[in-house]
C-alpha cells in the first residue's frame, strides 16, 4: 500500500551500492536516535540492522550509526526531518519524508525533481493518507494465519505481502503487512517477533486512502518520477497513491 510499486526494486534499481549502505546506515542512525539504541527494545533498529547485515554492511559501521544516532560517544546525530508534499505526474499524491543535515542544500534540489510533478505546500495533501505504524514481516509457514496473528498482535489491519512486493519477504514464506495505531508499532513487531515471524519492516509511515486510476504508460511515468525522489540521498521514505 503506498509503496508497492517500489518495495521489490528499491534497493537495486538504479541504485549504487554505497548509496544504498549510506541509506541503510541513516536509518539504524535515525532508529536509534528514536528509539534508543537496544534493538531488544527497540523494532524499528532491529529490522534496520537486519536489513544492513543483509547488503553485508560491516559490524562496526553499524555500531557506529548505533553510537551516533543515540549520542553515545563523541559523535552526535545532527538530522533535520522534513516532510514534503506534492504530485507525481497524474496527480498521484505523493509524501516525500527527508532527512537532512543540510535542509538549505536539500529544499532545492527537491524543487528541481518535482518539476515533472507539482511540490505542494505543508498540509496539501496529507488529508489523502493516514498515519500509521507499518510492519512488515514474513513467517516459514506458508499457511500461518496472517489474520489470526494480526488480531493476536493487536494490528488494526493486515494483508498479505509478496516477494515481489518487498525483496526482504522469501519466496516461499507467508508474507504480511500489518497496520495498526502509531503508538502499537512497537508492541505488533515484539509480539510477531516472539511468534515465528520475521520483521523486516517496522516504522510510521503513511498510506493512502485512494487510488487514482492509472493507465500502463501513464503508471510507468509515475513509476519513473518516483524512483527519481527515491534515488535522493536524502530522501529517507516515498510514499505515494499508487498500488
């Protein structure tokens, strides 16, 4: 939901691998900062190291976004988050989610890459989606009850989730995303983490209420101006009105 169109490719189309570590790298920064930096404690920094292990980001690099992002030691995590709000092209909604050290640097460079779209002002269209806690996780069995486990868990919602969705979910496991209350994120990842599931998605985000009706050469357009906001540096999370 939201993200679909990008789940199953974002990590390897057109994106080079060091851009991608030093992606990987803010988000265990930023899951710390947040949350703290026990990932026993703390979902949102577990799923994003196990993410960071996976593309073989090494153990000290990942302890030291760990360091930072909690403020241990010398270095301190100085990050601005800043949402901006806009439409690809077709008037696809669209909520880009920044994370900069640099807003003065980033602000215009995401200008430039909305011009095939239309950049919003704050509040423009933030009314099309609803923010909630998102976790996405996968289980061995391939027959597991993805409805049962969201109700047990105490998720709002839940649907299945595909390899082709999100690279992160085996082929041959039982895949799922659950959405429940911002404060209930936590909580949903411990439990389906106890529970046989794997997590590999745990964080805010938004998802979108509607979804307009798009053509296949006008969702490849769309699809084309997305990947180019994702391939920003500072871009941390796209999401958008696109199944």
């Amino acid at each position: 939901m939201g993200r679909q169109w990008l789940q199953a490719k974002r990590e390897v189309a057109g994106l080079k691998k060091g851009q991608m570590v030093g992606k990987l790298v803010k988000e265990i920064m930023v899951a710390a900062k947040l949350g703290g930096p026990d990932p026993a404690a703390n979902a949102r920094l577990f799923a994003a190291m196990e993410k960071a292990r996976k593309a073989s980001v090494s153990r000290d690099a990942i302890e030291r976004a760990i360091k930072k992002g909690a403020g241990i030691g010398d270095e301190k995590l100085v990050m601005e988050h800043v949402v901006f709000e806009g439409y690809a092209p077709h008037k696809v909604p669209v909520i880009v989610e920044v994370l900069t050290d640099n807003n003065n640097r980033t602000a215009p460079e995401l200008r430039v890459l909305f011009k095939k779209g239309q950049l919003g002002s704050p509040g423009s269209n933030k009314f099309l989606f609803d923010h909630v806690g998102i976790v996405e996780a996968h289980h061995a069995d391939a027959n597991v009850d993805i409805e049962a486990a969201a109700i047990e868990a105490g998720a709002n919602e839940v649907e299945p989730l595909t390899h082709e969705q999100n690279d992160d979910i085996p082929a041959d496991h039982s895949g799922a995303r659950f959405l429940t209350e911002r404060t209930a994120t936590a909580a949903v990842s411990k439990w389906l983490a106890e529970n046989g599931w794997t997590v590999v998605t745990s964080e805010l985000g938004y998802v979108p209420k509607n979804f307009p009706d798009l053509g296949e050469a006008d969702r490849a357009e769309v699809g084309e101006f997305l990947q180019s906001l994702e391939d920003h540096d500072d871009v941390h999370r796209v999401w958008a009105a696109v199944k």
